[in-house]
C-alpha cells in the first residue's frame, strides 16, 4: 500500500487488527472499528474512481444498521481532528440508501482547540422532512457543517442493516459500485454508477489528502485511482 498509511481511533497510527489488508489485488477493510487509510500526499483537480462493494460482516453498535463507509476529499489538520476519528474534510459518502450524499466535516484540533473550517455552496430543494437535497438550480445553501443529501435519497430511509431505497442508483448488495469524485477547484461532482447525483461549489479547502473510511462495515474495494482531468477513462463498470 504505497502512498498510504492508516490511522484508527484508539491505536493511532498502527492497525494492529489488520483492518486494511490487500490480497489478490482487493483492498480489504474488514470495518472492525473507526478510522481510514489516507493518502501521503494532498491532491486538487482529479477525477477519482472508486469502486467497491460492501461485504457482510458489520461490527459493534453497527451490527444491524446500514453498513457505512466514505470517501473523505480535502482532507486537512491532524488525523482524529474530526470527532477524534478522522480529519476535517468534505466526505462523498458509502452507506446503505445514501451513497452521494454529500457531508462536510469542519474540525478541531483534539489538543489545541484549533478549529479548521471547512465549507462549500450547493444548489438544493428540501424534502418533506427540511432536509438539504441537491436539485440543480435550486436555491443555494453554504454549509459548514451537515449534509447535502444525493437528489433520490429516500425520505423513508432509515437505518437499518439492508436499506434500499426506491431511486437508489448504487448496486445492489454484493455487487460492485463505481463511485466518481470530478474535483475541479472548489467544485466537486459526484456520480454513482455513471449518475450524476451531487455537487457543491466553492468548496474550501480546494485540496487535500484523501481517507478511505473503515466505519463498522466490511468492504472491498478494487479500483482507487486518480486521474488529471480529462484523463480518465470511459469503460463501462463490470461486474465479477
């Protein structure tokens, strides 16, 4: 795992459960605690290509609510500077029912009480229950904290091990997701299975490391890769 190292709430900069392992090609996160794999490097302007499928072991308080990952962009600040388990950050996020939405993670540091903002503008509607949801054209919001859902989230989700929502555009279970991250500046697009389904602007930080979650939830991943844009390639998502 060149260019990478991983940091788990607890044991810091060791992963003593080999939580994150690779065999025969496949990154393996067994989810067994909170934490991520991060990136050596900070990166602006790429599109990003991740796919994964999530596996059936879940883990702790999490054992029967929907298996829960996330992609963290624009990472910054100190590791555990985010509920003292992962970094400030703009997550696409990996769960059951709502994979896209958007998260923004404002930290602070678990010492010094430094505060390292984090933000970013979308064009949204509310759903039936005052939830921010991305609708192109809609009215702007700037957050600072909180979520953008993806435009089909189901306002029915809940947590529960399994969800699915009608409009969800991800795989089902036990089969491969392709998630793209397009980050030009301080915008960002995401797509789901070759679905547009978020974006935000002005994001700020514009750059950043990057963190793959392990949030309680066994998961695969066998593609995580980075591209200049315009670079990336068009291949259609195949499954096994």
């Amino acid at each position: 795992m060149d260019g990478l190292y991983t940091w788990i709430k607890d044991a810091t900069w060791s992963d003593p459960n080999k939580v994150f392992t690779v065999k025969d090609g496949l990154l393996h996160i067994s989810g067994n605690g909170y934490g991520g794999i991060i990136t050596n490097q900070a990166y602006r302007d790429y599109h990003l290509i991740l796919e994964f499928k999530l596996g059936d072991k879940t883990w702790a308080e999490r054992v029967d609510r929907a298996r829960d990952s996330g992609l963290l962009l624009h990472c910054w600040g100190p590791e555990g500077g985010y509920g003292l388990t992962w970094m400030a950050s703009i997550e696409a996020q990996i769960i059951e029912g709502g994979v896209g939405d958007i998260l923004v993670l404002t930290g602070t540091h678990p010492e010094t009480g430094q505060v390292f903002p984090t933000t970013l503008t979308a064009e949204t509607t509310k759903d039936r229950d005052g939830e921010l949801v991305w609708k192109k054209g809609g009215d702007p919001a700037t957050i600072s904290a909180g979520r953008i859902n993806w435009f089909g989230r189901d306002v029915e989700w809940a947590d529960t091990l399994g969800f699915r929502g009608r409009e969800d555009v991800e795989s089902k279970h036990g089969e491969w997701t392709r998630m793209e991250v397009i980050a030009d500046g301080g915008h960002l697009l995401y797509k789901v299975n070759g679905v547009v389904v978020n974006e935000a602007i002005a994001a700020k930080p514009d750059f950043g490391k990057l963190l793959l979650q392990t949030e309680q939830a066994e998961m695969f991943v066998r593609r995580f890769e980075l591209w200049p844009l315009g670079q990336a390639p068009e291949d259609e998502l195949q499954q096994d």
